[in-house]
C-alpha cells in the first residue's frame, strides 16, 4: 500500500504538463513557415510596400501644369469685363466681353478684346489680339519719351508728356498702359470727359505709337 508521501511525489503539477505541451507543439511547426517575423506593432504595412515611385524614399513624378509650364513673357491686365446679350430666335444668348492689356515692362504693349460664352475663353482670345496689335516704343535712358504726344480714339482724348523726375503720373487704364510699356517719367492727362476704360486704353495708345519703333 503507497504511502501519503509516494503519491505526493508521483503527482505532476498542471502547468508543468501545459508547458510541455506548448514546446511540443512549436517545435514541431516547420522553421521555413516561421521565418524572421516582426513583432505586430498595431500599424499595417502592407500598402506602404504596393506604393510606386511616389512612396517613401522615392521621387514623385512631375506635376501636372507646374514648372512644365513655360510662364509668359507678358505682364497682362484686365482692364473691362462684362456681360453682353444677343437676342435669337429662341431666346437672349449671353456672352462675355473681355478688354485686357499686356506688356513686357521694357517698351513693348498692347490692348485686345475677346468676346465668348465662356471668361476663360474671352481671355484667351483678347490676350491674342492684344499681341497681333503691339507696339514697341522707342524709350530715352530714363525710360520716359521724346516729346509730347496726343491722340483722340471715340469720345476720348488723351495726352502725354515728359516730365523728368516725377516718376509716373496718370490714372485710369491709361496708367495701366504706360505701367505694362515700361514707361516712366511721363504725366498723363485725360482732355476729354469720357468714362470708358477701353476707349482711354486704346487712345493712349495710338498716343504712343508716335514715339513707337516704325516696322
């Protein structure tokens, strides 16, 4: 008959049978399937690795528009917008009627108009008008002009003349014409009393085509 002592010693505690168990059961997975794994940080990585040339520690492409883009020479500047109606058959069609005026800054300038149903498209076709009309002015070292100038466009009269030292003197779209042309030192002044942005614009220049460079 086993003593109390006997079967003490031939009773194998529970966890010691569990970590028996455990070992077994990892030593018989293959060392392949295991591999170096990581340990599980809580953050996924898998699309990190289906990333293309824009991922981490890679170049991103070229951006659409950007610097593929070459900027323009001109300065340009819109000096009147508005909307205009046509009466049709079924209806008023509107469009947009657009002035605008560009210019190199070193004596080159020009006044366009466009007229579309879209701005963008008014815009783009006054800034081509406005480069087929150009002119390019004949300026002193101080980039001023010769003499006086005058001219009539419309119900618009407008005069232009030197005056050292004063910088630029004009308003209305006149000084926007004389900015863009890279003029300076000169006074504008509007003789008449007319109002309109584009008919002033047009008579500065057909002021300015007196000191222009003939073709």
């Amino acid at each position: 008959m086993a003593t109390q002592s006997d079967m003490t010693a031939e009773i194998i505690p529970t966890a010691v049978i569990a970590d028996e168990h455990a070992a077994a059961v990892v030593a018989a997975i293959p060392a392949a399937a295991v591999g170096d794994r990581k340990p599980f940080t809580g953050r996924s990585t898998g699309n990190r690795d289906r990333r293309g040339p824009g991922g981490p520690g890679g170049s991103r492409g070229p951006r659409r528009g950007g610097n593929d883009r070459e900027r323009s020479e001109f300065a340009q500047k819109l000096i009147g917008i508005r909307r205009v109606a046509r009466v049709m058959a079924g209806g008023r069609r509107f469009n947009f009627s657009v002035a605008i005026v560009i210019g190199d800054k070193k004596g080159r300038v020009g006044v366009g108009m466009g007229k579309a149903a879209d701005t963008q498209l008014a815009i783009e076709k006054a800034t081509r008008d406005a480069k087929r009309s150009m002119i390019t002015l004949e300026l002193t070292k101080n980039r001023s002009i010769k003499h006086n100038v005058e001219a009539k466009y419309c119900a618009s009269v407008i005069g232009i003349r030197p005056s050292p030292g004063r910088g630029l003197v004009a308003g209305s779209s006149v000084r926007t014409v004389l900015e863009l042309a890279g003029v300076s030192d000169v006074t504008a002044k509007l003789l008449s009393r007319s109002k309109n942005s584009v008919n002033n614009a047009r008579a500065a220049i057909d002021a300015l085509r007196q000191v222009a460079i003939s073709k």
